[in-house]
C-alpha cells in the first residue's frame, strides 16, 4: 500500500525512532512493503520508516539505476533495521540531495566517505557493510531520519541550497527524492 509521505514541518519526522523489538513478524513485513511501494511510486532511492509516520528503525534503500540521480552507480536493494553507521576516517565528501520529505529543494551536503554500516535484515539476519560514495551517501541520510533528522540541517553552505527546478533544470522537481 502506498502510503502518505511526511513533509519537513511536520513534527512526527523530528522524533527518534525506536528499536524493532522482533523481525520475521507479519506487521513488520507489511510494513516494509508499504515503504517499498511508497519509495518507488514517489520515484525515491531510499524511505525510512519515520517518514510515513512509523516510530521505528527501520530504513529501505537501493536501485539499478535513478532518474533523480543519473549518474549514481547503482545500490544493492536493501532493508536495514536498527541501523548503526561507523565513519571509516574523517574524508567528508560534500554531494547533493533531495529528500521525499523536503520536496522540491536540492542541498550540497558534507557526509562521510566512507562508512560501515551494521544492523539485521526482515528475519533477523546480521548486515554488515562497507560503503563508500553515493551509497554511504544514501545510508547517512537515511538513517538520519531515525534521529530526527534532515538533511538541510547537515547544510554547511546555503548558497548550494534551492529549489530543484532553479538548480537543476530539466530535473522534474515534483519526483524530487
């Protein structure tokens, strides 16, 4: 089911979300099936749970390729819960973003180049990765959402933050993600 996305303004999305207290349940199944079928009628590359109004650490990400961010490489398809992200090293890489919640706006954001990242799949399985450029990208904000986050907070430079249409023209701002 395709669920609502919460906008920046929206208090629920400032809240930090809790613990999944047990995988392989039905309601977290259809729980993750609303996310992917939210995430990818909105044409986005990654959804967290506190995004449609769901207090848990839960997060979805992944694609072949992305209309919103053609030149990324591709990113493994994956369903990450009670997330922990490690930088590996101080390197910041600064790239842009767009957010489902913050629709419209693009932002140059500073994220680490590399990180690990652990947490359990849908049956409690352990994930542990290494991740660097645009999918550590795409794992930092998302999770970043699980704290109450978004990106425009991460902005360092205001003069890389506007709206889509002005910044990237031929980008359809209203599939911003």
């Amino acid at each position: 089911m395709i669920r609502e996305i919460l906008k920046m303004g929206d208090e629920r999305l400032l809240r930090v979300a809790k613990p999944v207290q047990e995988t392989g349940t039905p309601a977290l199944d259809a729980l993750i099936q609303d996310m992917f079928d939210t995430m990818e009628a909105a044409g986005g590359v990654g959804l967290a749970a506190p995004q449609i109004g769901v207090d848990l650490q839960v997060v979805i990400f992944g694609f072949d390729n992305s209309e919103r961010y053609p030149d990324a490489p591709a990113v493994p398809r994956t369903i990450l819960i009670n997330p922990v992200i490690t930088p590996l090293g101080d390197e910041k890489e600064e790239g842009w973003e767009g957010c489902l919640s913050v629709p419209g706006l693009r932002g140059a954001v500073p994220r680490h180049a590399s990180i690990r990242y652990t947490g359990v799949d849908p049956a409690g399985t352990p994930i542990d990765r290494v991740a660097g450029g645009f999918h550590a990208r795409v794992v930092q904000h998302e999770c970043d959402h699980l704290i109450g986050r978004l990106y425009p907070s991460r902005i360092e430079d205001f003069s890389k933050f506007g709206f889509t249409e002005v910044l990237f023209p031929g980008l359809d701002p209203s599939r911003d993600d």
